[in-house]
C-alpha cells in the first residue's frame, strides 16, 4: 500500500432519507479501494494503513476525497455525512482552504472506538461543534459506552446500529430497545437515524414508530452516482403478518433490559413497575455505595435507594422518576437527593426511561440512568 494505491481510492455515496417526506438530506461518503486489490472496504483498508504506519495517511486521504465528492454533488441543503476515526481526531477536516461549510458537514464518530477514553478526541469534538458541524455517533448501540457517551459527546445525530434494525418488523425486543432509543433521543434533543434498512416492512416499522432518518440498501446503495432526491417511499400496510413476531413474556424485557445495564459503563439499573430492583450495574456500587446485593431484588422504598427532593421530602409516594415516567409515558429526568451505603447524601440527576410491554402496550418498568450532580452546576 503505497502512493500509487492510495492515488487509486473512490468514493462510494449512500443517501440519507427523511422517513416522513423520502427527501435525501445527505448523503455518507464510503472509501473504496481497487476491485482486484486485497484491499477494497474500509476495514481492509485501515487494518493493513494501520500496519504499515500509514493510518493518518490514509484518514486525511479520506476525508479529501469525501469533501471534494461533496463539493461536486450536493444540492440546496444537503450535508456530507464524513466518518471520523477517533485515532485521528487531531488531524485537520480540510487540507486546505475550506471547500465546503461546517454547516453543510456531519461528522460521524463511531462508537467502536473507545472515544470517553481519549480525552484529546473529546476535546476536538467540542472544537468540532464549536466551529458549527454537527456530531454524528455511528453504530450506537454495539459499542463501548451507551449513555455515557451520550452525555460526553452531546451529539447532534445518532445512528442505530444495523444489528437492531435487521428484522425489527419481526422482532419485539428489538422494537423494545429501539422505542427507548427514541424516548432517550426525544428527551436530550437529539435525532436518530436507523442504518441497514433494508426491506419495506423494516422501514413500515421505523415510520410507525416516528424515527425521524433512515439510511440502507432499500433506500439506495452506495455508489458513485447515488439515489437523488426525492426517494419514493411505499405506502402504509406492508408488514408481513404471514410470520407474526412471537410473544415475548415481560420477564424476557426485563432480562433484555439488564443485559444493557450490566454493560453499560454508567451508573444504570433496572427498576419494574412495583419498584423492584431487578438490575444493578458495576457503576452503580462504585458511585453509591450500594453493592448488587444489597439493592437487586429490593423495592427502592425499603431503605436501600430512597429518593428525596432537594428538600429532603421522600419521592417514593408520588413523584419518583419511575412515577413520573409512567404518567408522562416517556422519558423524564429530573434533580434528586440520593443516599450512599454510607449515609451520606449527594445530589443526583435521574433519566428514566419506560420499558414497555410491546403487547399490551404498557408500562412495565424503566431503565434508570443517574450521575452525581457537579457542585459547579449546582446554581444552575
């Protein structure tokens, strides 16, 4: 992999659709290499720059070619969706003088990359947002920290992993994961975008469930000379009843649900309806006190996690974030007093988000995120 190769590298386009109009808002630049190399995707691509030490290299390479495909192809206020790779968020956007707005210009960081880890990547993201691009988190959902990375990053766009859109016409525990996406996103402001879209029953889904951006094969490969503006969507009623979705017990969504708390890297657990803690994660114990034990398979109004307002009146009654996410029927954060194993207090926010039956369409529960408030923000 020389000059000579990396001269030879192409731009594939794929479009990004409005699911509620079928306009093309943008479009994501793919590198591709010779057809006859041994070299031709991305992860070929960086695994054998990486080796030779040519991976800063080949990452400006790419993203000039993205821009001046953008600069060559986009139309009114299309934005060029660039992949980032946070190894080299140190290297400038543009080589030279800017061909392209920061306006016109998403920049996507995938979550594969440990990016909460790398403080100087942090730091130019705040640049990049800053300077007026908007930040894009790529493959949410399968990568390293969940929620945590939201919150660092503050991104303007999330896109949901292929893994939980493939199928999710016939599988109700990924409509489960990716309707509390949705409540997370509409709570923090953020937009999401599904990836891998790639049949009319997949995209019927999403557009019921109200996910705002789409990108797949079903809406245009990508290509040199990709799908324009606007995509033709297909009418309502193409879900496939012939092999309705099974069944799937409260427990199940439950279980499903603690599966993300124990792997996520914030403090998070799971708490049902009856306000039985059923899942208590490692980030958890370390900032409260509290070990699995203790909490797992307790109500919060034992003892062991009662909530207070900042006037140290209990929650536990009528106002508890879980309370408060059931009647409001979406995600609800709010500023509450918590206790230590210790005993001492410490001011915490809480974002609860529903868990629902996708049968009975009820409440069963929510997903409780928190983190200790910074006494800088007290005031605020």
């Amino acid at each position: 992999m020389g000059t000579e190769f990396l001269d030879g590298l192409w731009v594939a386009a794929q479009p990004i659709v409005d699911l509620s109009t079928g306009d093309v808002v943008g479009y994501e630049t793919l590198i591709r290499g010779h057809s006859d190399s041994a070299w031709t995707s991305p992860a070929q691509l960086f695994a054998e720059a990486l080796s030779q030490d040519l991976g800063a290299v080949l990452e400006a390479r790419c993203r000039a070619l993205g821009i001046d495909w953008a600069v060559k192809h986009l139309t009114g206020t299309q934005k060029l969706f660039l992949n980032i790779n946070g190894k080299f968020a140190g290297l400038p956007i543009h080589e030279h003088e800017p061909s392209l707005t920061t306006a016109r210009m998403a920049l996507e960081i995938s979550e594969d990359h440990n990016t909460l880890e790398n403080a100087d990547c942090l730091q130019q993201i705040q640049r990049w947002r800053e300077d007026g691009y908007d930040i894009v988190i790529d493959d949410y959902g399968v990568g390293y920290a969940g929620l945590g990375l939201l919150l660092a990053i503050q991104p303007h766009i999330v896109k949901i992993d292929r893994s939980l859109i493939t199928g999710i016409d016939r599988h109700t525990m990924r409509q489960s994961v990716v309707t509390h996406f949705r409540d997370l996103a509409l709570d923090q402001g953020i937009t999401l975008l599904a990836e891998g879209i790639e049949t009319a029953a997949e995209l019927h889904v999403l557009q019921q469930m109200g996910i705002p951006l789409g990108q797949g094969f079903f809406l245009g490969r990508p290509q040199v000379e990709p799908v324009a503006s606007p995509v033709l969507l297909p009418t309502k009623g193409l879900i496939d009843v012939s092999q309705p979705a099974a069944p799937v017990s409260e427990q199940e969504i439950l279980q499903k649900a603690s599966d993300m708390a124990y792997n996520t890297s914030f403090p998070t657990y799971v708490v049902t309806r009856t306000r039985r803690i059923v899942a208590w994660n490692e980030a958890a114990v370390m900032l409260t006190g509290w070990s699995q034990s203790q909490i797992e398979q307790h109500r919060c109004h034992e003892g062991r996690l009662n909530h207070h307002d900042l006037m140290g009146r209990p929650l536990c009654v009528g106002a508890c974030p879980l309370v408060w996410t059931m009647v409001k029927n979406r995600a609800h954060k709010q500023r509450v007093l918590g206790s230590g194993a210790d005993g001492q207090p410490f001011e915490v926010e809480v974002l609860a988000s529903p868990l629902w039956d996708p049968v009975t369409h009820k409440i069963i529960g929510a997903v409780e995120y928190f983190w200790e408030v910074d006494k800088a923000d007290l005031s605020s």
